[in-house]
C-alpha cells in the first residue's frame, strides 16, 4: 500500500468522463496512490490552459506530479506502478511483462478497428453493420483474449495492468452495445470482470465512479 501523503497528491487531468483517463484512474485506485482529477470546463477553457502546463507534448490525459509531468494514457498507469514502488503491476516475469505489452497493443487495435473507425459512422443502423462485421474481422484476436481472461489473470499469475485494459474494453464495448440494443462476442470475458470487480481499491472506486464512457451524445446521439 502506497504511502503517498496529501500534500503529495497528483493531478490528473481529462474530461469529465472515463476515456483514456480511466485505466490510470483505476491504477491509481488499486495501487493505493492519491490522484486529483482535473476536469476542464469546456474546449475552449482547455485550449486556454493547454500551452501554460508545461507539458512536454500537451494532451489529454495529462498527470502533473510535482515538478513531473507526462502525457499519453498508456504511459501514466506505467509511471504510478513505479511511483508506488510496484513494478510487478506491469508483469513479474519477463514473459508476463511481455504479455502485458502485447495485450496492450491488441486491444488498441480492436478499439481503432471496432470504435475509433465507427465514430463518424452515417446513422446507427450504418455503424451497426460497421460493428458487426468488425467482431466477425477481430473474433480471433477477441477469442483469444477470452482464453487468457478464463485461466484468472491475463498476463499470468499477477494481476496487472493487463487486467484493466481488458476490463475497460469488455467494459466500455457492453455498455456501447447495451445503448445500441446489440450483443457482442464478449460473454467470455464475464468471469474476468467479475473477478476483477471484487479486487481491493478497484471495488471501492468503481462503487463510487459515476462517469459515462463518452460525452452524451457524441457517438450517435447515443448515452453509455
């Protein structure tokens, strides 16, 4: 458990919702760390304050810690595993660290291949048919990573960064397909995400998170 005192808190900049700034919240929540979440107030107010934080290559999310500051989501969860002197959150083993990387990358690119290239889609019927034939293109990938989630801990025997990634995909694509009246080839990750529910500091904070994934409206009129 980090011993990370108050006036060390860190800032942890995005809107108001989970996004990319989500897998380093609930990082941050299971590994023990204080993190003040920063919203901006609107595109404006960020485009204001973006070029006065210093930051090295300003975006969203953004994590200030001290005289520290980093950008990219996938960087900040790696930062808080060493800043709570827990490396092993990114794999024990060199063959976990490895897995860890590599699920990392798959499930980026089924979030390109299945939301990213569906956002600008015509109307819901046509991002429907987009959805659909990109399970029917990812199910392997989707089924392998359904083979990982079954044997308890993606990576291995650890819980690690891998395990939130792959929760925040189940996550995110249920609650999507739940809004757009569709099923997804996401059963199999069910058992996962209930184990991954009831891991200390994760359970607390996801009791309490009351934030959607995107905007209300932004991907097709639609609210998840």
């Amino acid at each position: 458990v980090s011993t990370q005192s108050t006036w060390e808190k860190m800032k942890l900049g995005y809107w108001g919702i989970k996004g990319r700034a989500q897998p380093s919240r609930l990082t941050a929540a299971y590994l023990g760390l204080e993190v003040e979440d920063v919203a901006p107030e609107s595109k404006e107010a960020w485009a204001e304050t973006k070029p006065t934080l210093g930051l090295d290559f300003p975006n969203l999310p953004y994590l200030i810690d001290g005289d520290f500051k980093l950008t990219e989501s996938l960087a900040i969860p790696v930062y808080l595993a060493h800043k709570a002197g827990r490396p092993e959150f990114l794999g024990v083993t060199a063959e976990e660290a490895g897995r860890v990387s590599m699920i990392q990358g798959v499930i980026g690119d089924l979030y390109t291949t299945l939301l990213y290239k569906n956002m600008g889609a015509a109307d819901l019927d046509a991002a429907k048919a987009a959805l659909t034939e990109g399970f029917a293109k990812t199910q392997a990938k989707i089924d392998t990573l359904i083979g990982f989630s079954k044997e308890g801990w993606v990576a291995g025997d650890s819980f690690t960064l891998a395990d939130i990634l792959l929760f925040m995909f189940y996550d995110t694509f249920t609650a999507l397909l739940g809004a757009m009246e569709l099923e997804g080839p996401f059963g199999g990750f069910d058992a996962h995400a209930a184990r991954f529910r009831e891991v200390p500091g994760i359970k607390e904070f996801l009791a309490e998170d009351k934030r959607l994934f995107l905007p209300p409206g932004m991907f097709l009129g639609l609210t998840f």
